[in-house]
C-alpha cells in the first residue's frame, strides 16, 4: 500500500509537542489589527493547546 500523504493545511496550521500536545496559533489576529487593543493583541499571540477531540483529528490528518 502507498504511504499516507500528510494533510497540507493541517501541517501549516497545528504542531505536535514531544509530549503529544497539539499546538495551534490563535485566531483573530491575521488582520484589522489596528481596531483591536494592544491587550487584546497580546493575548490572542503565541500558541494554544487543542481540546482532546480536535486534537485526535488532527493527529489523524498529520498522520502521528
């Protein structure tokens, strides 16, 4: 059997920790930056931990 393709969008948007955590960027923080407040800002930076469901699709997705 060929081997599974990695999901393309999966893999640009979530990251898997060594511990098995699924990583993933905030969202509302790509555009319209200038209406939102700078602690509101600073808040939505950085990355989140997925919930237990979603992260076993996506972990199905970047096939680990």
């Amino acid at each position: 059997m060929p081997k599974q393709k990695t999901h393309s969008g999966a893999k640009d948007r979530f990251r898997i920790t060594r511990t098995g955590k699924v990583l993933h960027g905030r969202q509302n923080r790509a555009h319209l930056l200038e209406k939102k407040s700078s602690a509101r800002k600073r808040r939505l930076s950085g990355t989140d931990e997925l919930a237990n469901g979603d992260a076993a699709q996506i972990r199905k997705l970047l096939n680990r």
